[in-house]
C-alpha cells in the first residue's frame, strides 16, 4: 500500500476510493467537496452533509485545488 500524504487533512492511496484525493481517516473525496463550493453551499452545509470534516479539512480541500492549478490562495 503506498499512501501519500498532501497535507495534514488530505491523502491518497490507491487502494482507497481508486487512488483520489480523501479527507483522512475518511472516504470522503475531496472533489466531492470542492464540487459543493462550486455549486454555492456553505460551510455549514457541507460539515452537515459530512459531519466527520471540519472547516481546516474544507480550507485544505481549496489549498490544494490552488496548488493543482497554480492559482492565488483562496480564503474562508
């Protein structure tokens, strides 16, 4: 099992959800959050829809969307 670390929140493993980006400890994947930001849902809303994921997991979730597309920092 190879498991990477991207930061304190966020791995991937390949044996976990196909080898994409998850909260960890969880099988949330991180695109699944990024995706309800882009549809307009707030903070709370999604720690509704994931309780097991706090705002440092959502903030880390945009770090490195930010990181994979070479944009400015994005602030919650």
């Amino acid at each position: 099992m190879i498991l990477r670390k991207t930061d304190k929140y966020i791995v991937t493993d390949p044996e976990i959800c196909h080898g994409k980006p998850t909260f960890k400890g969880t099988r949330i994947m991180v695109y699944l959050v990024l995706e309800m930001l882009g549809a307009g849902a707030s903070i709370r809303e999604i720690q509704k829809a994931y309780p097991s994921i706090n705002r440092n997991h959502i903030k880390s979730a945009l770090d490195l969307a930010v990181r994979l597309t070479g944009k400015s920092r994005v602030r919650i």
